[in-house]
C-alpha cells in the first residue's frame, strides 16, 4: 500500500476537493530527480486573499480552467 500527500493552501484544496467529486482525476508520478525543488507556499491567482474562503463550483472550476472555453 502506498500513499501521495499532496500540499494545497486551503483555498486550492477546495477546488480539489470539488474536482475528486466531479472529474475523474488521473496522473502519473516522475521520479524526484525530474523536478525542480520548490518551496513556493502561496496560493494560486484565483484565490482571494480572504480569511473566508468561497464555495466552489462548475462557475468557479471552469473560470479557473476553461473547461468550457473552445
């Protein structure tokens, strides 16, 4: 059994959340040595800078990622 911990401010880990309920998520590990070290710790542009945090939803996913836009 193996695990994957991944570190999101709480604002992106809302838009994970509602994406591990509606999307079918897939990804594919590469070994350490293919990245580059980080320490970045700040939350992405579409997060406010607000103690409350929004409620996510298809409107906020797709302005965040264009899922729609063609």
């Amino acid at each position: 059994m193996s695990s994957l911990t991944v570190v999101l401010s709480l604002c992106d880990a809302q838009y994970m959340s509602w994406l591990l309920v509606n999307a079918s998520l897939k990804y594919v590990l590469m070994s350490y040595h293919d990245y580059t070290p980080t320490t970045a710790t700040t939350p992405g542009p579409a997060c406010p800078s607000t103690t409350a945090l929004e409620i996510v939803g298809p409107r906020q996913a797709d302005a965040r990622w264009g899922f729609t836009a063609g």
